[in-house]
C-alpha cells in the first residue's frame, strides 16, 4: 500500500488539491490512502501500524519533510520514502537531482534523511533538513508569516528580502566559532548554515556542500554596506558570490555556532523562531552517535 501524508500548510498553504490529485494519478495503478501529516500526533505509532512493503509519500517541501524527520528522532525507519514535490520552493528535491527539479516529481529519500544534523535554538534540539537561517533570510521568513496572517496568499521571497535589505534591516556583529576556532565579523547580514547546497528557492550560498558528507559549511555575508550587500545578493543564485573574498567567506566544520550581538530571527527549513541571541548546529558521524547525544540533550 502507499501512504500519501500531506501537508496543507505547502506552498504558502495554497490550496494543496492540485499537487495531491497528481500525487494520486502517479500511483493509480497500487492501493493508495491518504493522510493529512500535521493530523498524526504520534508518527512513530503511526508506523508501528504500517507494513515493511509499505511505502510512505510526503507530499510537500522543505518543511514538510523537516516536521517528518523531527516526529520519528531515534526510530528506524524500514519503509520507503519519498518526497512528491508540492512546495514553494522545493530546494531539497532541487539538490538531490542537481537542479533538474522542473522535471522531477518524485524522489526516493531515505538515503538523505538518515543521519540529519541538529541545531540547538533557545536550549531545544531540532533536526534540519536543509539549512539553518540566521539573520536577514530568518527575518524574511517572518516577515513572509506575517504577510500571510494579513491575507496575502502569493509572496516574492526575494522582493521581500531586497525590502527588508534597503529599508528596515540592520546587520550587526557575530562570533562564529567552528570546530572550536573562533572568528570575528562586523556588519553580518547572513551567516546561513547549510546542509545542503539551496535554500530560499534556489540561492546557493555554499555552492561545493555535499549533504552526504560529514560536515556542515556556513556563509557570512559581512562588513557591506546594504547597497553593497544588493549588489552581491544576485549572484548568491548562481553561487558566484564567494568570489568576493573581502566580503563573503565561507567556512566548514562538524561543529558550528554563531552569536549575534542582538536577537535576531532564525528560520530551520523555513519554519522560524523569533528573537535568538546564537545557533549551535553540528553533524555526527553516524545515527547512533547522533541519537545517544541528542537523547542526552533533550532529557
């Protein structure tokens, strides 16, 4: 049997009925049931129940798959999974198949969710997907919810980070340390970490991370003016930015925090916090090792 488990909040929570009926029609050959995902309080019960040939889809984006793998922390999972694209900016399919997501629908994931890393945000562990916002891309993300409690169903990512970039953002200073190794910035607009190479509908700002790998890379944008910071910001969707080495470094480690000298708002595969003073995120070497310290962290 396949289990579509949708999620209706998708693609700024537009209506999820086109995607799911597509989702349906690609498996209409096999015996299908649906699911709203955010419906499924206790998701490691809910696969206590599913037989080993059953296969699970997620119908959703970034997010969905970040409140997937956050609901089953410790469980083995026996089932196959996969990601049916119905996101707003499906940048996890866009690495996995090198950018040829316009023609990609479907993809196998538990290869990829595996041995995810965490992040610590306000002393709680979460695990992330893809990247981890913070600073500017954490208040875009904020600043996009409340667009949407005013009624506003179709937003510009990007429009809305340049708006924010001339007019209200204030970049500040930061300590990052990573693998123990301290570095210092002023005038920090983002200091993204990342998983996987895209966030944000397509930027890039780690263009060589690999997602398979061992370690975590971070960008900082910093000591720019915002018109210098405009002038960079297109180039970050090409990954052409880490040219301008004065300005943009990028840094890898297993091991990485980041300390504002204010509150700023960070987002973790799109879903945000608001008000965070620092972010520690770090990548194991393996599940059990992840899982017995995360255990410890979250008791």
């Amino acid at each position: 049997m396949v289990h579509i488990l949708y999620n209706p909040k998708s693609n700024c929570a537009v209506d999820i009925s086109t995607p799911l009926k597509k989702a349906q029609e690609h498996f209409k050959n096999q015996e299908v049931k649906t699911q709203n995902l955010l419906e499924i309080e206790d998701m490691k019960a809910y696969f206590d129940t599913l037989e080993n040939d059953d296969e699970v889809v997620l119908l959703g984006g970034d997010g969905t798959i970040n409140v997937f793998c956050n609901k089953l922390i410790g469980y083995e999972i026996k089932n196959k999974i996969y990601m049916f694209k119905a996101g707003s900016g499906n940048d996890f399919i866009r690495d996995v198949t090198n950018c040829d997501f316009e023609n990609t629908d479907l993809v196998q994931i538990n290869e990829y969710i595996e041995n995810l890393p965490v992040v610590t945000v306000n002393s709680k562990e979460y695990l992330f997907v893809n990247n981890v916002g913070f600073g500017i891309d954490g208040r875009v993300c904020t600043a996009a919810e409340e667009e949407k409690a005013k009624g506003k169903q179709s937003i510009n990512y990007t429009t809305l980070a340049i708006k924010l970039l001339l007019t209200q953002y204030k970049p500040n200073g930061a300590t990052v340390t990573v693998d123990g190794k301290k570095h210092s910035y002023k005038r920090v607009w983002m200091a993204p970490v990342m998983n996987g190479r895209y966030y944000g509908g397509g930027m890039m700002p780690c263009p060589k991370q690999d997602r398979k790998g061992n370690v975590l890379s971070l960008c900082v944008v910093h000591s720019t003016t915002a018109l210098q910071t405009l002038l960079i910001f297109p180039s970050i969707f090409k990954g052409e930015h880490i040219k301008y080495t004065k300005k943009v470094e990028v840094l890898k480690g297993k091991e990485i925090k980041v300390e504002f000298d204010s509150a700023r708002d960070v987002q973790i595969d799109g879903e945000t916090i608001r008000g965070v003073m620092e972010i520690y995120a770090r990548k194991y070497k393996s599940l059990s090792q992840r899982d017995e310290k995360f255990a410890k962290a979250t008791v």
